[in-house]
C-alpha cells in the first residue's frame, strides 16, 4: 500500500498526492521520525483530537468540571470560540499517549457504554491522526445532564424554543 493517496484536483490536470491516515502499517510512530526529520505533535494537538472525537459521541452532553464550563460558556456570551480541549488533559511522550476526559453525560446513557464508546473513538482517532499508541484513556464523569434543566433555564431567561410560548395548548386537559 503507498503512503499517498491521490486527489483528482491536481493542478493543470495532474493528480496530486496527500498523506494517508496512519494506520498500523509500519508500527506507531513510524512516520514520525524518518532519515529525512522529525515530525513532533504538541499536547495542544492531541487534547484537541480527543476532545473532537469524544464530543462525537452521543450522550455527552459537555465536557470539563463545573468551573471550567462555566468558565466556558461565558467565553461563548462575549463571542469567544468555544474551546474544544475543554475537560481534556493529555501526556504526550515519543511513541506513545495517554488521555484524561472530564464528561457531563445526558441523563438516561449508560455511563459504561458511553465510556467505552468515548474510550474507543478517542484511541481511534489520536491513532489515526498522530500514528502515537494511545496507553489508556481515563474517563471521569463529573455531572449529569438533566433536560430539565434546559426548560428551566428557558423559563426563567425569557426564552423560550420553537413551539414553546404562551399560546401553547395544554398538555392535558
């Protein structure tokens, strides 16, 4: 198998070529250290693929604990884009890597399966995108998300979603 893939919009015609995704092909890191350089990935890189990946996965309804998101969500009030290493903490050695995730899980998921979904995705992507062997992923679940909480929320702000208003007929009569 090459190392590159081609990509039909080349220019004046020719096919140019991008890198592949890594894969086991070669062992991890293979890519990484070669005859011609050094490729080094920053923790900043890594906390962000795994944040992504475990924000991918459905029942995680936030990550990071109470004061970071509230941190966070004041961050998104001013226009500040949001921080998707938020609730990540990463240790980045040569070969290898390992992650810490702070979740709120949505009230309802399955905390076991929604951990080893999280743990999969993460080590799956960070293997994937860096070419590192993913040690372990240590998942904390700190808060649970009640939706509750976002009705309140509305009522007491003013707000209210689509279909929610004062001329809504009465659920029961």
């Amino acid at each position: 198998m090459s190392d590159t893939m081609s990509n039909r919009a080349g220019v004046a015609g020719q096919a140019a070529t991008v890198p592949r995704a890594r894969t086991h092909e070669g062992g991890p890191t293979a890519g990484l250290v070669t005859d011609r350089g050094t490729t080094s990935i920053d923790d900043g890189v890594v906390a962000k693929i795994a944040g992504l990946a475990a924000r991918e996965v459905s029942g995680v309804y936030a990550m990071g604990g109470g004061a970071a998101r509230a941190f966070g969500s004041m961050r998104g009030m001013v226009g500040v884009e949001e921080n998707v290493s938020q609730g990540v903490s990463v240790e980045v050695g040569e070969r290898q890597a390992a992650v810490d995730l702070d979740l709120v899980v949505e009230y309802g998921t399955a905390i076991p399966d929604l951990a080893g979904a999280v743990r999969k995705n993460v080590i799956n992507a960070i293997e994937r995108m860096c070419g590192f062997e993913v040690t372990e992923v240590n998942i904390r679940v700190n808060d649970i998300h009640l939706l509750e909480q976002d009705r309140d929320r509305e009522t007491e702000s003013g707000h209210t979603g689509p279909g929610k208003g004062a001329e809504q007929e009465p659920r029961v009569q």
